[in-house]
C-alpha cells in the first residue's frame, strides 16, 4: 500500500441503477456515468494498489479514457489526496448568491475564480479572512470569471495542510490551460498558487503589488515557518520562482540585505513610477509569463482604506490602472493572480460595505482582461 496508490474518493456518492453506475462528487459538482461493468473493474483496480500512471499504460482505450476523466475530477485520487481532501476540498459557500461550477474539463482559457477564506498571519491588526465573502457581495465582476467556490477549511488545517488543498484545485485548473485567481485570505497562501503556477509554467516571473516585501532573511528567523511576512523568500529559499518584480513597497522596517535583492533577481519599483522606471518594468517582463499577486495594501489608505495592514503613501486609481496596463502590454500573458488581504467596514445595522469595491472591480477587469 501506498499514498501514490489509487482509490475512489471516500466522498463519492454512487448510485447503481441497471446497467448504469452514477458516480457524484457534490463538492466538485461533477457526476460521471459508467457501465456497471467498467464499474466493477474500477473497483477491482483500485483493490490492487495501483497508481494512476500505472493505470493510464493499459491498452483498454475505454478504461484509460474514463480514468483520466475521473481522476481529473476527483473521483478517483490517491491515497494521499483523499486523506487531505476527507473533509472536501471545493464548497459552494451558503451566502453565495449563484451556485459555484465546476473546474473546466476542456482548455477554455478562462479565468477561474475561487476563494482562500483563511487567516494564518500571526499579528494581523484585521482579518482578511472574509475577503471571498466580500467580493462576492459587492464585486460586479462575477461573470467575467468562472466561480468554483471556496477552499474548505477545516479547524484541524494549519497553513500547510491548506495550501496544499490550494495547488491541488490550482493544478486541476492549469491543466487544462485554463487561469486561476484566488481571493484571500492572507497573503502567505501567495505561496502555494505561486508554486503551482510555476510548477507549469517554470520560467514564470512573480510581480508582487505590495505595501511591504513580504521577505525576511534576518538571523533569527532562517528557520521561521510560512507566514504572511516571508512568504516571498520562502518562494527563493525553496527555489520556487526566480524572478520577483515588488511595486509599491514601501515598509518602514527593512529584513533583509540590498545585495539579497540582486542575488534574488528581486527589482523593486516606488508606488509612483518615472519613465524611465516604466521602461525598465516593461523590458524585464517582455515576453514573459507573469503572476500578478495584489495585496490591498499598496494602495494609499486614502484610497482603499479597507485593508489589514495600511501604509500611506501607496498607489491611487491612476498609479495602479497605469502600471496594469503596463504589465497587460508588456509581457506575453498573465497566467494567474490572487487578491490579498483586503477586508472591509460595517455598519450600524452589520451590513458589510466597502466603498473600494468599484476600484477593485477595475483592477480585476485589467489583470483578466485579453
């Protein structure tokens, strides 16, 4: 026995009806049907500890055309998977509005929204752990994407056991050539969408729209875990990504070294750019495939208040519509992205407002846009 092994999903409903056996992940919102006979040597398959490679080298062009489809969906998993994903791994929120869909099957070059409503920052003054929520409730951006829910969340995750639900449903959505955008939720799950993004995309460069650098190399936190305020060089250390363009940092406490910066490949850019900085922003990520990861804060408190952890002097409406657009004219393509740490008001009756929501609106529009 082993986690590479397959099985099928311990949360799949199966329905026998005749000749014809209908197998349900409600979670994924998918349901495939089978002959009863294809059925049975499923099951009699996964009885023999056999992995999914394994299983696609017969010569049963039906077994492995069925098998591929399940396993895409979830249906069937490994070991491995199915003890991460017990408690699920996609849910349809119950304050949404629409039903959540599923991950595209096909290549469609869509846009793939999900949520990441979790929190593992260790000081956060305010949580953005709502965000999904948010966004949903007052965003009008809804149909330009494709919603397939939120990450579930179990009390027993800690940040690891979630980020790795998070590359799972980001590999599901890559591999069929399809963009994921992740809505957080704190910024250290940045990480795991990054990671993998690259792990298709290995020459992609992170472009980081941040009030604070998210790196720290001191002495005393080497060995630090995950976290909000290092996450940008866990993804060094690790060897995850090899370019990082940072725009809009401006923290008043500084971790690491200049010359980490440069052995880093890291170029930082101020939240008001020259021409001159324009044109090198635009060179190094010619032709390039980019992330675009946006935390709330690099825009100016006056501008977007609703953040977690604020800092004036930051981008207004034309600083970040201009370097969007920028970026968008510049590289090759924008293969993923994620929302980071905004959070929002309530009023005297606990109705949630923000009022940044149009602007977030415009910025989503740029980064997804053709």
């Amino acid at each position: 026995m082993h986690e590479d092994d397959v099985v099928i999903n311990r949360n799949t409903v199966i329905n026998e009806e005749g000749d014809k056996v209908e197998l349900t992940l409600n979670e994924r919102r998918v349901s495939v049907t089978v002959s009863g006979k294809l059925y049975q040597l499923l099951r009699k398959i996964t009885e023999q500890d056999i992995n999914f490679k394994d299983l696609l080298s017969t010569d049963n062009a039906q077994l492995k055309e069925i098998t591929s489809l399940l396993y895409f969906n979830d249906i069937l998993i490994s070991r491995k998977d199915d003890e991460l994903l017990k408690d699920g791994i996609l849910y349809n929120p119950a304050r949404m509005q629409t039903a959540a869909l599923s991950i595209p099957d096909t290549p469609q070059d869509q846009w793939c929204f999900f949520g990441a409503p979790a929190d593992f920052a260790l000081d956060p003054p305010r949580s953005p752990a709502h965000g999904p929520y948010i966004y949903r409730k007052l965003g009008r951006n809804h149909a330009e994407m494709r919603d397939v829910g939120d990450i579930a969340y179990s009390t027993t995750d800690n940040i690891y056991s979630f980020g790795e639900k998070i590359q799972h449903v980001v590999a599901k959505i890559r591999a069929k050539n399809n963009k994921a955008m992740m809505f957080g939720g704190d910024h250290s799950l940045t990480y795991f969408s990054v990671a993998e993004t690259a792990r298709f995309i290995p020459e992609l460069v992170l472009i980081q729209l941040d009030a604070h650098s998210d790196i720290n190399t001191s002495t005393d936190k080497a060995n630090a875990p995950l976290y909000h305020a290092n996450f940008v060089s866990k993804l060094i250390a690790d060897n995850v990504i090899r370019s990082v363009i940072q725009i809009g940092v401006r923290e008043k406490t500084i971790r690491y070294s200049m010359d980490y910066l440069q052995s880093s490949s890291i170029n930082q850019f101020s939240a008001v750019m020259s021409t001159d900085d324009k044109i090198r922003l635009a060179s190094l990520i010619e032709g390039k495939n980019v992330y675009i990861s946006f935390d709330a804060d690099v825009m100016d408190p006056d501008v977007f208040p609703h953040v977690t952890t604020p800092l004036d002097e930051g981008m207004n409406e034309e600083n970040i519509t201009d370097v969007l657009s920028l970026i968008k004219n510049s590289c090759h393509s924008v293969v993923g992205a994620d929302i980071m740490e905004f959070t929002c008001g309530f009023d005297k009756k606990g109705n949630p407002f923000n009022h940044e929501m149009p602007l977030l609106d415009k910025i989503i529009s740029l980064i997804i846009s053709r």
